[in-house]
C-alpha cells in the first residue's frame, strides 16, 4: 500500500469520516502556509480612497479586452474603446454584446465584432462637434508685434489658425443623453489638444489659454476656464480631462493661474466672482485628506506639503489592457492593487511615465508616486494660495485675500526646508520613508531628497515668492546651465532615456514655457539672456518640424533640432494644443527679428 511521504502514514487506516478531516486538515495547512507566503510577500498598504466608475466605463473596458484579443496589439490604442458611445440603452447593447459567437477560445471574430461596433456603437469623434470660435479672426489687431521677421510671422499664423481646426463643442446627442457617452457635458466650446485626445484636458488648457491670449481669442479662453470651474462645482476638483472615467483624478493645478492670465487681459471682475470660490475648494481639495503630508524639518518645525494620490486602485480605463499587462509582472493581488494606485497616480502628475516615480528606473511596475512630495507640484499650489490671494483683493474679500497669504508664507518656508539644496542650486522631490514617520508625521532628512536632476527641480523659479531673489536665481540659472538638461533644442525632462515619454531626449513645451517665464520675471539679466536663448532653440525646433511634417507635435525630440518626440505608451501625437500656446506665447515676450535664422543651425 503507497503512503504519504510527508506524513509517512498508510491511507487504510483511516475511516472515512477520519480521511475526511485529515485532507481538509491538510488543505488547511496548505492554504495557511500559502497566506504566511503571500503575507510576506506583499503587505497591503492601499488605504487610500476610491471614486466608483460608471457600469458604461467598465462594459467599454470589455470591448477594449475583447478588440485587443480580435484585433491584436499591432497599432492598437485602448483609449479608443472607452470613448465609444452607445447607439442604445446600455442593457440593449450589453446583450448584444454578450450574444457575439465566440470561438473555441472564447475570441469574437474580426467581422462579428466590427459589426458590433458598427451597428450598436458611435465613435468618439461624434461626441465633440466643429463649431467656429466666436473671436477667431485670421490675422488678429495687435498680433505678435515684435515678430517682424516675415517668415516666422506667415508661421505664426498658421499656428494662430490651428485654433479654428481644434474648436469643438460637445454634441447635442451628450447633452440629451450623457448616459450613453463617456464624454462629460460642457457648456461652452473648447480647444482640444489634437489626435487622439478628442476631450478638454486640465493642465493642457492653460498654455492652450497662453496661446489663445496672443491670438486676441478672449471669449474662447473665458469659455474654458468656466468650463473647468463647473467640473470643481461638480467634482470637488478638475478632472484630469472631461471624460467619465477621468473622474478619480485631477491634473496639476493651473486653474487660478487661468483665472490670473484672462483678467490680465480682460479686467473681467465678474469672472473673478464665479471662480473665487472655486479655486478655495480646489485649494481645500489639495490640502487635505491623503494629498496632505506633514513633514518636520531639521530643526524640530512641522510643515504641511502636498502629493498627488489618485482615487483609484484598478487598472485605468483608457489603458486598462497596458495596465494589466504591467501588472502580470507581480505575483500578488495586493501588490498589482498598489500598482494600479501607482499607475493612476502618476498620470495625475502629467508626467506619465518618467524614471522620476520610480525606484528601480528599469521597472515601471516600481512606481513609488504616492510616496513622494513632488517639488512641482507644491509650487503650483503656492502659485495658487498667491493668487487667490490677488483675485480675493481684486474683488474686496479680505478676509480670503489674507488667509491665502498666509498660507503661501507657509508654503514656501515649507518648500525652501524639505526641498531647496543650497548646495545644488535646485529644489529636490522628497521621497517619504515610513521608518522616518511617528504619529501621521514624517522626520526630514536630507539622503531622503532625490538629487537626480530633473527638469521639475527648476519649476518653481516660476513662482513669484522664489523669483523676487535675484541671487538666488542666478545660482539656480547656473545650476540649470550646467545641469546637463540644456540642449541643442531646449530643455530635456531628465538626464535618463529609459523609452518612458516624460524622459531624455524629450522635451515638452509646458516645462519649457514655465522656466524660461520664470527667469525672465526674475528681473535679472543674467537669467534673462538663459531664457530667451532657450526659447530661441524651442522656438526654432517647433518652426523646422512643423516645415517638415505639417504638423505641430505633442512633443520633441531636444538632442537635436527639427525632430518631433516618442516613447511613452502611443504614437506621437500632432495638433497641438500646448506646443501651439507655447510658441505664441514666446513670440509675444521675445518677437523674432527680421536678420535671426528661424531654421535649425
């Protein structure tokens, strides 16, 4: 008779009822040992809020699944499914859904399925609809009047009317029928970046809103910002963009900074009115709950600093089957929860996906973003805490207007202690160590700094508080000099090519645009002369692509000039809502002179 080799024990001498116990005795064990092994091996750490997605988002994630199985990986962009509407009623469509033949292996075939998706499904583009902006005029009073070299100023305006090409507003089918689309109901027309982005995105609208101000498109601008101010009426926040399935996010806060540059122009008071209270509750959004961190410096003092955190914990929508596929490369469900976290967190930043997140900068599936107080971030809620401060005077409320200084005092004494490297000349990410925290609060200490250098690490010469110091802002001018970020076409997001998109060789004309306006509000010549050279080299690279593809780009390619960027988890994407913004707004501070070359040198 064979026996058990663990146990060294004959089965015939067991009755039933004793056989019975015995093997649920050793499933027992068996199941015990697995948890003690999965225990050690992922400890759950995911307490953070979640915002319930929609039953239309989780059925357009099946027919993402379902078209990636058909259709293959080959040019497959998932974003495209979680932006299909429907023709019908969910349950109708869900059940012709679920009646497609399947094969042996559960697949749909590539004909079923087309028919599906043409009989019961609209496309994302009918969603949004051309309209016309109301101030577009192709060659605005008072356009661009230092560009006075013509072939810049014919290029200007072709740039200046790719604001008619990417107008939209959304369709009447989403105002009687959100249910059936994914796309969010806003009242006034937008700007869309361009491609596959078919939805206003938040941080996008402020340099599409630089852009529109040098075009003289006011209306169009205002019509944005009371857009996004509706989503905070709605949300509590901006959404990261205006879709249902970016509702547990937001984006870097830019909206008071929207706010500042249209009543620059406008003196709109009442705008002003509309949007104070608003940007209070998005202010309150930042600084509270899991975005809020506390943290004590070296000399005993308690700062209050903030981190993004999405509310979610699944793969994202619009990349559900990237981000699944990511995840297979963890063994535990805790540990691909985590991720996801991680994941939805990052795109939260804007810079989705750079090495800056992530502690092994070979390993995506190490994003740590949740556990660091980012150096951008917190200098735009100072730049927000000062102009609330500003708007709250412009319209007599005080009390705010005092409140709101206070709080940017605190904010930069809280930047200058956890963030700035006297030594470096830059400002640092702080990564939280929970070995360093005690009752919700965490102990500063400098080997905690991620002194790689970044592009972030200058943004907040941006702010007025850090650029009002002269001394210091040459001494981070230097440091940007010879930080290695600097080249042939502007400035790089870091110093790594890992293939994620917010890395080398790629820069990006937000980045761009917010350090070189910082050196030049600085006042100091020094910093001055960095900046211009800077945007000559942007400026030039945008002109020289643009001649050669058509297109304005998404991105480019900094090592050398007149090449659009790649990497990141899509094609390049063209159009482009914030590299058009950033040219115009460049041209409008530098002008082009009539015996500078625009063409790469």
């Amino acid at each position: 008779m064979q026996t058990l080799p663990f146990f060294n024990l004959k089965m015939d001498s067991f009755h039933p009822i004793e056989l019975i116990n015995f093997t649920l005795f050793v499933s027992l064990s068996a199941a015990m040992v697995v948890n003690a092994e999965s225990a050690q091996l992922c400890k759950p750490t995911d307490h953070g809020p979640v915002v319930p997605t929609t039953p239309l988002v989780v059925f357009l994630e099946s027919i993402q699944e379902t078209a990636l199985n058909t259709f293959g990986p080959i040019k497959f962009d998932p974003k495209l499914y979680v932006d299909l509407s429907l023709k019908f009623d969910l349950p109708i469509t869900k059940q012709a859904f679920n009646n497609l033949p399947r094969t042996e292996n559960g697949s749909v075939l590539a004909s079923d399925l087309n028919g599906f998706l043409k009989k019961f499904m609209n496309g994302a583009e009918e969603d949004l609809v051309y309209v016309e902006p109301i101030d577009y005029v192709a060659e605005p009073d008072g356009f661009l009047p230092k560009v006075v070299h013509q072939g810049v100023r014919d290029w200007a305006l072709e740039v200046h009317s790719l604001w008619k090409t990417l107008s939209r507003k959304v369709s009447n089918q989403v105002l009687e029928h959100p249910e059936l689309h994914t796309l969010l109901p806003l009242k006034h027309p937008v700007i869309i970046p361009g491609s596959r982005f078919e939805e206003v995105y938040y941080w996008d609208s402020y340099w599409v809103i630089r852009g529109l101000l040098a075009s003289k498109m006011y209306e169009t601008a205002k019509g944005i910002v009371i857009n996004l101010i509706d989503l905070v009426d709605t949300y509590g926040y901006v959404l990261n963009g205006a879709r249902a399935y970016y509702t547990n996010r937001s984006q870097p806060p830019l909206l008071s900074s929207m706010v500042i540059e249209v009543y620059k122009q406008t003196s709109d008071t009442e705008l002003v009115k509309i949007a104070l209270p608003a940007l209070i509750k998005e202010h309150n959004f930042w600084n509270s709950g899991i975005h809020n961190v506390t943290i004590e410096d070296a000399h005993g003092t308690a700062h209050n600093l903030s981190r993004y955190y999405a509310m979610w914990n699944q793969p994202r929508p619009e990349s559900c089957t990237i981000d699944k596929e990511t995840a297979d490369k963890l063994s535990t469900d805790c540990e691909k929860i985590q991720l996801y976290r991680e994941l939805a967190s990052t795109a939260e930043t804007g810079w989705d996906f750079s090495t800056r997140w992530m502690k092994n900068t070979s390993d995506l599936t190490t994003l740590s973003t949740t556990t660091i107080l980012p150096v951008d971030l917190n200098a735009y809620i100072l730049k927000m805490e000062l102009d609330i401060a500003f708007l709250a005077n412009v319209i007599g409320e005080s009390s705010h207007a005092l409140h709101f200084t206070r709080a940017s005092k605190a904010r930069k004494k809280a930047m200058d202690a956890v963030f700035w490297n006297e030594e470096k000349g830059q400002w640092f990410d702080y990564w939280l160590n929970a070995s360093s925290m005690s009752k919700d609060v965490y102990k500063w200490d400098v080997l905690d700094q991620n002194q790689d250098i970044f592009a972030s690490n200058f943004i907040p010469i941006w702010v007025q508080l850090f650029n009002s110091d002269e001394a210091k802002v040459e001494k981070v001018a230097q440091s940007l000099e010879s930080s290695g970020l600097l080249h042939a076409a502007g400035i790089a997001t870091s110093l790594k090519n890992s293939s994620q998109q917010w890395d080398f060789p790629n820069g990006w004309a937000p980045v761009q645009h917010m350090i070189v306006e910082g050196l030049v509000r600085s006042g100091s010549e020094e910093a001055g002369s960095l900046a211009k050279d800077i945007a000559i080299r942007w400026i030039r690279t945008n002109y020289a692509t643009y001649k050669s593809s058509k297109a304005m780009h998404e991105k480019y390619d900094v090592s050398k000039c007149g090449e659009f960027g790649g990497g990141g988890e899509y094609v390049p994407q063209t159009g482009f809502g914030w590299s058009n913004g950033v040219v115009l707004a460049f041209l409008e501070e530098f002008g082009w002179a009539q015996d500078l070359n625009p063409h790469c040198q």
